[in-house]
C-alpha cells in the first residue's frame, strides 16, 4: 500500500502520521513513559502497561480452552499454537516445522555451525 510519510533521518517510510511518530522516538532515543515501580522507561505507553503487569501479577489474557492466564497478549497467541498444534515456521535445509520464529533460528543454527555469540 502507500506509505506517504516519510522519515527525514532515514528511508522508513509508513502509511500512518502516528507510526512516523513512533518511529521518530528511535532517532531521539526519547522514552517519555516510565515505570512507577522500578523507573524502567519505555517509548510506548502500551510497552508501559505490560511491563507493569510483571509488577503487578495482573493476567488478564485468559486462554479460551484451558485455565492459563498470561500477562501479555501475545504470549497468549504463542500459547494457543500448542492447543492448535500449528507450527507456522520451517526449516529451509531439513523441513522441521516450530511453533516460534526463534526456536526455527537456534535449529538453523545446527545445520550452519553458527555461533550465537
């Protein structure tokens, strides 16, 4: 689609004012949201909310066909994968399929010989 907002620092380029915006905080290393329990700083309000939750013990994402609870949505999804047994990501050398990106990366790692570190 058209992304007619521009970044003037580097070639980003986005559809919405808002996620320029978003971005610009990168470039500055402005971070205006800070955690009332540890002074921790975050670039989004919403990175804020779940960062407080690990203060807080608050778990409002609540799994629909089990009784487990998480504090960020998106470990939610990840959790889900294994009620549906999807396994979105495969290996290019062997076809071994994983439920999350970074487990797929540390496999590759076993046909490169890549180092981690």
């Amino acid at each position: 689609g058209e992304k007619p907002f521009k970044c003037d620092l580097c070639d980003a380029k986005f559809n919405r004012k808002y996620i320029l915006k978003l971005h610009a905080k990168w470039h500055t290393g402005e971070k205006p949201f800070k955690c009332k329990f540890c002074g921790t700083r975050f670039r989004q309000k919403c990175h804020l909310n779940d960062h407080i939750r690990t203060h807080t013990g608050e778990k409002p994402f609540k799994c629909d066909l089990c009784d487990a609870k998480f504090n960020r949505k998106y470990i939610l999804k990840l959790h889900a994968k294994w009620h549906t047994g999807e396994k979105p990501f495969k290996c290019k050398f062997c076809g071994t399929r994983f439920r999350q990106k970074c487990h797929l990366n540390d496999h590759i790692r076993t046909h490169t010989g890549e180092k981690p570190f």
